[in-house]
C-alpha cells in the first residue's frame, strides 16, 4: 500500500484491510470484486491483484506463508528488489539490502550523487552503498536505520543536519549542496484530459459498466462516457459515446457539475450530466466494457469505482 503512497493515506486503508482480511488465507479466498472495493481510491490497482494472486499462491503452494528465500520471494508477481529486500531483512533478518525513497535521497546526499537519482547508474550506485555498507548480521536494523534516517532527519526539504548522526560523514552537506540532492530527472509534463459522463436514469436505477482488464484502472465500475472531441460539446460527446460504447440512444438532461482530480499521469475534469433514453426499448450492446448493471444510489457502494467517479457519486 506504500508504494508511491504516502503514510496518512495509507493509514485507514491498512486498518480497514486488517480488519477485514487479516491473514494470507482471507485474502486468497475473497473476490477480486471485494479486494478492489476495499482498496478503491489507493490507486495503482495492479497492487491489489498482485496482492491477491501472491495471497493465493502462497495457500496453494506454501502453505499460507512467506518462504525464507529471496529467489522464491521476488518470483511473486509484484515484489521488486525494494520490497524483497524489505521481506529478507526486516522479516527474516538476513543480509539483503533494501532501498526505497528515503534511503536514495541519504546515500544520494551522504555520497553527493550528482546523476539524476532515477536514472540506472544512479541506482546502481546506491543499491550497490546499500548492499557494501551493510553491516554483517545486523540487516535488520541497518535497513531501518537508514529509512528511518531519510523519513525523518534527511527531509526532502530542509535536512535537519544540525541533529544528524551523520553529518560528520556527509559530502553533500560539507560542500553546502544537501538542498539540492537528490538530481531530479526532468519534470513530468501532466497532461489535462476532459471528459464527459452521465448518469442514465431509467425506472429509479442508473447504469454502470465493467472497465477492460486491460488499460488503465482494469476492472473498476465506471459510468458511461468518455473522452470530449476538438471542437465537441460535452453534450455531444456524451451522446456520442453512448452510442459507441453501448449502443444506447440518449438525451441529454441538467448538468451536475464539473469534477477536476489529478492521477500521476493526468488531470481530468469530469463533465457529469443526468440522462435519459430516447426511448425505453433499447439494450446495451456492450464494446469495450466487460460487464453492466443497472444499480440504485445505494447500490453503486458495493463496486468499486476510480476516485473522479467516486467523487461523482459523493454528488448524486
Ligand atoms: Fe542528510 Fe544533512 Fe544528514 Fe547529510 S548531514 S545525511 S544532508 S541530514
């Protein structure tokens, strides 16, 4: 859950998660449809299904535990060598590195590393400090030592180098450079998208539909709508769209609102409007999507949905 996501974030999912999956054996047996409803708003959902074919492996094939080998453990879909290393060290204290955010900006200072931190020399020079400054015997706590360190001395902004254990042996900091390490690479360009969404009324229920397994946010519940076209009207769009994707004729009703959120990659503002159909004898024929309901308000808690939708729902 901490990956690329911050604590206080993560903090009420992983209670929520615990309370209701606390052990390998629950997860493993709990639908993927549960799974995502309860990590819904994390993001990167690729997490929960790996989470979820790892739990499953790991009943099938283990016996419901984490094997003791760093080979077996980093075969598991979604275990990189940050988490592996984690696993090895901290749960079995044996000697693996391990490195993550707040290690790369330390060693990035400590060694005054001037390649952009996220390029491949850059970390193979760290991973390669990581593993060579390792203390034999004492993975475990030289592991977290070291994120401990970045997590709450070495801070992104303003070190605190006055109180760090460390500063006697810091290169950055001795040549006056520490605010300006780690390198960054050049800036992600976040691209705006606008799209438009409606929420189709027919007797009482709305319609909602199965995104892909493939692409982006695979699997969650999404309402009907898409992409707004050069020199298209959100109104058109969502007409249009309809027909594409379910093969529904519909009329456009009263705007709700326009709904901004920011992925990592994206922004996109919403433009959600109520509907109707043009006329009541009409089926969806699904292209792109893997499945539909009609569902009530109440309802549309049971599935999960991306956080611009869910915002949405917040609306209704
Ligand atoms: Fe970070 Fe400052 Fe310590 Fe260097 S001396 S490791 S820059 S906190």
């Amino acid at each position: 859950m901490l990956q690329q996501t911050q604590v206080n974030t993560v903090l009420p999912y992983y209670s929520r998660w615990m309370e209701r999956f606390p052990d390998v054996g629950s997860v493993a047996a709990a639908s993927e449809e549960e799974l995502l409803r309860h990590w819904e708003g994390l993001g990167y959902y690729a997490r929960v299904r790996n989470i979820h074919t790892m739990a499953k492996i790991l009943v099938e094939e283990f016996g419901g535990e984490l094997p003791n080998d760093h080979r077996k453990v980093s075969d598991f879909p979604g275990i990189g060598p940050y988490t592996a290393g984690a696993i090895m060290s901290l749960a079995f204290g044996k000697d693996f590195p391990t490195v993550d955010g707040n290690v790369e900006r330390l060693f990035s200072r400590l060694f005054n590393i001037k390649t952009p931190i996220k390029e491949k020399d850059a970390q193979v020079q760290v991973w390669k400090l990581a593993r060579d400054l390792l203390p034999h015997g004492k993975a475990r706590h030289f592991n977290q030592a070291m994120m401990d360190l970045g997590a709450t001395v070495c801070l992104p902004r303003n070190p605190h180098c006055i109180e760090c254990p460390l500063s006697n042996l810091c290169e950055s900091c001795r040549l006056g450079v520490a605010d300006q390490r780690p390198v960054r690479g050049a800036k992600k360009v976040v691209s705006p998208l606008e799209v438009a969404v409606g929420i189709l009324l027919s007797d009482g229920k709305m319609i909602i539909q199965k995104r892909s397994p493939s692409g982006l946010m695979p699997h969650l519940w999404e309402f009907p709508g898409g992409k707004i076209q050069r020199g298209e009207s959100p109104e058109k769009a969502l007409v249009r769209e309809f027909f594409e994707e379910l093969e529904l004729k519909i009329c456009v009703l009263d705007k709700i609102a326009t709904i901004r959120h920011n992925y990592t990659a994206f922004r996109v503002d919403l433009y959600a409007y109520y509907c109707r159909l043009e006329d009541d004898n009409q089926e969806p024929v699904l292209h792109g999507a893997v499945d539909f309901r009609w569902v009530t308000r109440e309802e549309l808690d049971q599935y999960a949905f991306p956080a611009a939708n869910r915002k949405l729902i917040r609306l209704l």
